[in-house]
C-alpha cells in the first residue's frame, strides 16, 4: 500500500530537520547522506524520493529554519510578546546570548554555517539571503514607526548580531567570547534606542 501525501511530507520534514541539526554542528562537507537518514531511521534508499542531491537538502534544511527552529525560538525568547523597539531589544538580547551560543544543533545557520553559504550552490546562496533578509525585515518593522534610518540601522543590526555570534563562537576564551557579545549587544542596544553614541 503505497503512503499518503501527508506521510511523504512528514518524512521529508523528518530528514529535513535531522539534517539541518548536523550540518550546524558539523558543517556541510563532514555530512553524509547516510549520516542523515541514519539520524532520521530511514535507509538510504529513501533520500531519492524527497530530494535531487545533498546540496538540495542543504538548502531545505537551511530554508526550514526560520519558521521551524527559528520560530521556537523566537516563542522561547518572547519575541512575539513584544512590539517596537522592545521586539528589537529582546531579539538582540537572545540571539546573542549565551544559550544561542551553545546550542550548537539549533544555532541560526547564519552564525553557523557562513562559510559553507559562501561554497554554496545558488539555490544554497538563496536560502542564506532569504534568512537573513527575513532578519533584517523584522529587525525593521520593529524601528519603522519611528525611524527614517530604520533600513539601514536594521542593516547594521543583523551584521552586529551574526557577526558577533560568528566571531564568538570561533573562540576557545570563553571571556573573550562573552566580551564580544556583550560589546555588540551594547552597539545594538544604543542603535535601538538612537543613541547619538551609536554613530561613533
């Protein structure tokens, strides 16, 4: 008896998100497919019928993040509790905290897949654009109602966090990481609130 649509779907999901945890904490080049649909209880065999080639599931499990993962934890972090500046604040202050930094399996693939995207086929490189532009968005809802630079500080916003937390998360000093989050948190937290220190 053949499975139901919702079956090949729930599947796909399955290895989707079985291989969008060990490409974070691995990289793409040291995951195998048979890593993945190991992780998933599927045989091999299965893989064909979901997708074309592992740069096809790696752009999957890259375009899965933001309303999968990436959702839980903006609910986790509270950010849909808040509006304004405040939704701002409290997406800089979780994405820049410390359990970001160790979560290394649900990290935003900004932070922990950025040479990989660079590597990466087109459909990978899209992927990587639409997460980040889909940042920067919400980092500009929140500041339009009452900025004119909202775009370009919502910009500055996306670079100081994922630019932090990639920085910080090369790093053995565990002092010197911290010390670099905190430092982009502040720029950010001034940003937000337009602090003429902001400019300098």
């Amino acid at each position: 008896m053949p499975y139901s649509a919702e079956h090949k779907q729930q599947t796909r999901e399955r290895v989707i998100e079985c291989a969008r945890m060990l490409f974070n904490r691995h990289g793409f080049d040291r995951v195998t497919i048979d890593m993945v649909m190991e992780r998933a209880a599927l045989t091999r065999g299965g893989f064909c019928n979901h997708f074309m080639s592992k740069e096809d599931l790696f752009a999957a499990a890259v375009d899965s993040f933001l309303m999968g993962r990436g959702a839980r934890w903006r609910t986790e972090a509270g950010i849909y509790e808040s509006t304004g500046p405040v939704l701002a604040e409290r997406m800089v202050g979780a994405y820049l905290s410390d359990e970001h930094q160790s979560d290394l399996e649900g990290q935003c693939p900004l932070i922990a897949l950025p040479s990989d995207f660079s590597r990466g086929c087109d459909e990978v490189k899209d992927a990587d654009e639409s997460l980040l532009t889909a940042m920067v968005n919400l980092f500009e809802r929140s500041l339009s109602p009452t900025r004119d630079d909202a775009h370009e500080t919502a910009l500055t916003l996306a670079a100081l966090c994922v630019g932090g937390m990639v920085l910080s998360r090369t790093l053995p000093d565990a002092d010197m990481a911290r010390a670099i989050r905190d430092a982009a948190r502040t720029k950010a937290d001034q940003l937000i609130g337009g602090s003429p220190a902001a400019a300098h």
